[in-house]
C-alpha cells in the first residue's frame, strides 16, 4: 500500500512560515522541527496530532538532529552562529555554544560522543563536544557543505559538498579528511545512510539520487527525481528512500532494490523537508503554506525480507 496519511498536526502560524531539517526523539515519538521564519524549535506530538512547545532563541534554525540514547536535541542557529542543546524529555535548552558563523548540517557521532558542524558560510566543519562546551577541530571543506550522516561501520562522518560534487569522509576524533567520493550529479544535497546494505544515498539537486558502495567508497546506480530534493530518508524495514521536493511538492519515494521510483505522494509546494520514525514508522511531512505537519504510516510495503 505504501504511505497512508493518518493526519495532521497543527503549527500556530506565524508572519512568514519557512521549515528546515527536524527529528523525531524515538523514546516519546515527538518531533523537533527547525522553524526558520520564526527562529524556533517546534515540537509536536504525532499520536495526539498536537503541537506540544515553540521553543524560541535559534535564529535562522536550520540543522535539527536527535541524539537517541543521550536524549538531547541539537538545533543549529544560523542566524546566531550557535548550536543549541535542548533535553528532548523536558524541552529545556540546556546549552547554547558558538560554532561559527552559520551552522547548518550536524552528524552525531554516538560511539565518539561527537557532534560534526557544519558552516555554510565559511565552508568549514568542526567537532563539537556538546556535553563541554568545546569545539575540538576545525577544518576548510572543499566547497559549500550540505547534509552530514554518520557512517557507524566505518567510524567516520560522511558529509555532502555541493560543488565539486562529492561526498567526503572525516575522522569523527580529528576530522582528518579520510575519503572523498566523487558524485556524477551536481549539488549533492540529501543524505542517508542503509547500515545493513553498506549503502549511502545522496539526493542531489541534477534531479537523480546517487547511491555509493561504501565498502568501496564508489557511484554504482542513480534514480531519477522529479525535481530538486532536500531532506532524505531511508526505511530499511520497507526497503525504500524517501526524497522531499518543495517545487512541486511531491514525496518520491525510491524501492532501493531497482532504484527506481516506487511512489509519488503529493504533499504541498515548498514541502522540501521531512522526519523519519523508523520504530513506529511514520512519516512527517512539514508544511509551509498550510502551518502544519503532514503524518504519513507506511502499510505493507514490501520488505527486505521479500524482496528479490
């Protein structure tokens, strides 16, 4: 059946509305959204269909990522050249550290206790200690940095650089620059990570998603997008990637077995950004125009287990 939409949770509008990157804190299931209009943090709960808290302070909030066993949210400011450190049970901003000068894409390095940084502005990534308070490395990118992951196999962070078109690989203690995957599609853009496939993702704005061996740190296929994507999600349970496109406003979801695309899911013009609950596996669609969250369950899919 693919995605069903269960519904919508209501965010009180604002002058402007403008969404970035958000994550969901699996413990509770709620969702912290990166409301760039407004400089805020929104928090909703999907179950109840409800928005819980704006929390306020995270000018130009863009990076939006949760730290699962930590039960920390990180916010990046870019307006404020600040990360904010918020306690996911309690919604309270523990922290608010400067690490340069617009901070955008964050990866949580779990086993390190590491956090990647980063800048757009000055095209450079650093390593933050968040429970201290230090910045711990500081290195020049290659290019304008877009979306960061971790890749737990390996022990390094993959983060994409928009042109030349490549994904690199940092060490998560020094942040050496380990590996640097060329990509044939401009503006990589959107990144996830399949840990059992040992494969990544990379939704690029030439309109295709890459997908990169990484046991050989090397392109193998690309899928055709209708559009420029953002935010990017894999379902290893349902076997398939999820890419957000603002303009038109669709949700292409990719069957990772053909990379090809498996489902279309109209959502709204300037829907580009998304958060995934792989536990109750949901999907959160966030809406600009309409000042609210999409809820989308996904229903029998073919699984790994089936496919061929």
């Amino acid at each position: 059946m693919g995605l069903s939409l269960l519904g919508h949770a209501e965010i009180l509008p604002s002058e402007v509305t403008a969404f970035d990157h958000g994550d969901v804190d699996l413990a509770t299931g709620h969702v912290f959204i990166a409301h760039t209009a407004l400089g805020a943090v929104e928090v909703i709960d999907p179950a109840q269909e409800r928005h819980i808290v704006t929390l306020p302070g995270c000018p130009e909030a863009s990076g939006v990522l949760c730290a699962q066993h930590e039960r920390l949210v990180f916010a990046a400011a870019r307006g404020a050249g600040a990360l904010l450190v918020i306690d996911a049970a309690t919604h309270a901003i523990l922290r608010r550290l400067a690490v340069g000068t617009h901070p955008n894409g964050l990866a949580w390095a779990a086993d390190w206790q590491h956090l990647l940084v980063a800048d757009v502005a000055d095209a450079t990534a650093r390593l933050v200690d968040p429970t201290q308070g230090r910045i711990l490395a500081t290195v020049t990118l290659p290019g304008r940095p877009r979306w960061g992951v971790y890749d737990r196999g390996r022990q390094r962070f993959l983060l994409n650089i928009r042109e030349p078109a490549m994904v690199i690989a940092l060490h998560p203690e020094t942040l050496e620059n380990v590996m640097a995957i060329s990509v044939s599609v401009p503006g990589p853009h959107g990144l996830d990570i399949d840990h059992a496939r040992d494969r990544a993702y990379v939704a690029c704005d030439g309109g295709a998603v890459v997908e990169l061996d990484l046991t050989s740190d090397r392109e193998v296929r690309s899928a055709t997008i209708p559009g420029v994507p953002d935010a990017t999600w894999v379902n290893p349970q349902a076997a398939c990637l999820y890419v957000a496109i603002g303009q038109p406003g669709v949700l292409s979801v990719i069957d990772l077995d053909t990379m090809t695309e498996q489902e279309a899911v109209i959502t709204e013009p300037g829907a580009g950004t998304t958060a995934f609950d792989v536990q109750r596996q949901q999907l959160y669609v966030f809406l600009p125009h309409t000042s609210r969250v999409a809820i989308y369950a996904e229903r029998e899919r073919r699984s790994r287990s089936c496919s061929g």
